[in-house]
C-alpha cells in the first residue's frame, strides 16, 4: 500500500508525543523516519519505526537524554550519547561537525554510547545540505564473521561519503560492510524474494542468496571479502580510539544494539575554491558515469525520482508494517 507522506508523519509523530518523547525530539525523530521511507530507503524507514518505539518503552533507548560535550580541541569535540534517541544525538552531532567546518574547515565530532542512527544518509545529506562534505560512520553489534571465520565477531559497520552540489542533487555513498545490510535482508525476506547476488553463506559455508538463511546464521559476506573484513575492523579501530566509547565487541555485551560509537566529519570546501569550482568538478566527474549508457547511475542519484515520486503517489508501505505502526496508536483519554 501507499501511505501519504503527510499521514505517515503525523501518525509517526502522535505515537511518539503518547510516548512522551519531547516535542522537538519527536518532531525531528519522525521527520527523520518518514524522509528515510520517502527517499525509499524503508528498511531504516517505516520498517524500523517500531521497533524504536519498544525500545524506548523498554528503556533500551533513553528518550530523554541529550548528549553532552566531554572534550574538545581546536574543530575536534567528543561527546557522549548517554544511550539516547540515535537518530537525535547523530542529526545534532552531525549539525557540529558542520559548524565547525565552517567556522575551521573542517569539523569532526565524534559521539560515543549512542544508539542505532537508522540510516546513514540521513547525516551525509545533513552535510551536504550545509554545503559540506560528509563523511561519517557507525559502528554496530557483531553481526558479520572476520574473513574466513564462522562467529559474527566484527560490525557491518556503515560508512557514508557525501558530496555537496548547489541544485541539490548531492551525491551521496552509503554502504555497510556487508554485502546486504540486515534491513536489506530483512526487506527481501518479507516480500518473499532471493537476493539478486549471494550475500553469505549458509550453515555449510556454501554461499547463498536466501535471506532468511543469513539473518538467522549472521554469517554475511563481507563487501570485497577480505577487504571489507579489514575496513570493518578499521572503521570501529578509528570510531572507538576518537570517542572513548564501546568497540563493536563491547557493544555485544550490552542489552540489545546500544552504545554505539559515531563518527562525523564535515569538510567545508568552500574554503579552498568557489562553489562554482567544486560544482564544475562534481558534474564533470558524475556526468561521466552517467554518459556510459543507460541504468547506470552514481550513488544518490536515484534519491531525488524516488522522492518525487512518493510524494505524489504515496510512500509505500507492507501492509503488515503499516498495521503494526496503527497497532501502537493509543486512544486519546
């Protein structure tokens, strides 16, 4: 089904306020969630919605902590999460980072005992929204084995590179280090479908593209194989050494998927050369790969149809999703 955008806010948005999460924080949280489907990205979307609701209801997530400054040297601050609403504390680091990109050149911030941040690119467009380059990434729970070994010891840990053009049309990377994400599998797994590519391996360590073999064993296939094994293990290296706060493994031992550990860098080009430079630059490069036939595009490039089309048609939505979503609304008293 098809859900319009102004409805799937709104619903979002009375469940939180019934919840009590703060007004603001709900009103960003829900924007966050229904942008994140709009741009068709539903596995961090709608689909996730749920799922922090009970986590707030059941104190994995605090709603009502903020993050706090716990140190700081020239355009580097360190803060930490105290276990709050994820996508709250990352959307405000992130808006720090580019403060002090603007201010400096380049700002970083990086926030520890945070919780699940949903999509990644929400923060890499925050970035390039501000006429900045984004870079950040998070850590998570083990869910993916070292190359070559059976036990999820190591996160799929996201990273996302953005680069900001003046129409609007940012280009923007976002990948886990796994070949699927969970939420992806999870996608093909309720629709019933294989993966068009295999994306881990079965008890047997034969590769496979069932979903709901992978989900239910952990064992993913790192992107690159041995080399995503190795970016994971950087990414959450760099993450914990800069925040101070839990490494993958140390995130394994809390309750549920908490206490994550988030990177985010912003770079201000303009710094260095006029907007119309970099603009040239980005097109010259992009326009390259999208001259090399049709069906190829760049990362983000398919975001901006995507959301038009939602827009006007609805944001599709599984009708089991969208009930489980009713399903949380409480009568007004």
């Amino acid at each position: 089904m098809r859900i319009p955008y102004e409805k799937l806010y709104d619903t979002m948005l009375g469940i939180l306020l019934s919840r009590e999460v703060a007004e603001d924080d709900a009103a960003l949280l829900a924007r966050i969630i229904a942008d994140n489907s709009l741009d068709g990205v539903y596995t961090h979307g709608t689909n996730r919605f749920v799922r922090m609701v009970h986590n707030i209801e059941d104190g994995v997530v605090d709603k009502d902590a903020k993050a706090t400054l716990t140190s700081s040297f020239g355009s580097m601050e360190c803060w930490n999460g105290h276990f709050g609403i994820g996508p709250i504390n990352a959307w405000r680091a992130m808006e720090r980072a580019c403060e002090l990109a603007h201010a400096n050149g380049i700002g970083l911030v990086a926030l520890g005992y945070n919780n699940h941040w949903l999509r990644g690119s929400t923060y890499g467009l925050l970035a390039a929204g501000s006429g900045c380059i984004g870079i950040c990434w998070s850590n998570t729970k083990p869910n993916m084995p070292v190359w070559g070994g059976v036990k999820p010891l190591v996160g799929n840990n996201p990273l996302i590179i953005s680069t900001p053009r003046s129409d609007g049309a940012h280009f923007v990377f976002d990948a886990a280090m796994s070949q699927y994400s969970y939420g992806k599998l999870e996608e093909y797994r309720l629709k019933g479908e294989r993966l068009p590519w295999p994306g881990g391996f079965d008890d047997e360590g034969r590769l496979t593209d069932d979903p709901a073999v992978i989900e239910a064993n952990g064992r993913v296939l790192p992107i690159g194989f041995w080399k995503g094994s190795g970016l994971s293990l950087a990414l959450d290296l760099v993450a914990t050494a800069l925040s101070d706060g839990a490494s993958v493994s140390e995130v394994g031992r809390l309750k549920d998927e908490r206490g994550l550990t988030q990177i985010m860098i912003a770079i201000d080009p303009a710094r260095l050369h006029d907007r119309s430079t970099v603009d040239g630059i980005v097109d010259r490069i992009l326009g390259e790969v999208s001259r090399q036939g049709e069906g190829i595009r760049y990362p983000g490039q398919r975001l901006h149809r995507t959301r038009q089309d939602n827009l006007a048609n609805g944001v599709p939505v599984i009708d089991s999703i969208w009930q489980s979503i009713l399903d949380l609304e409480r009568p007004s008293s």
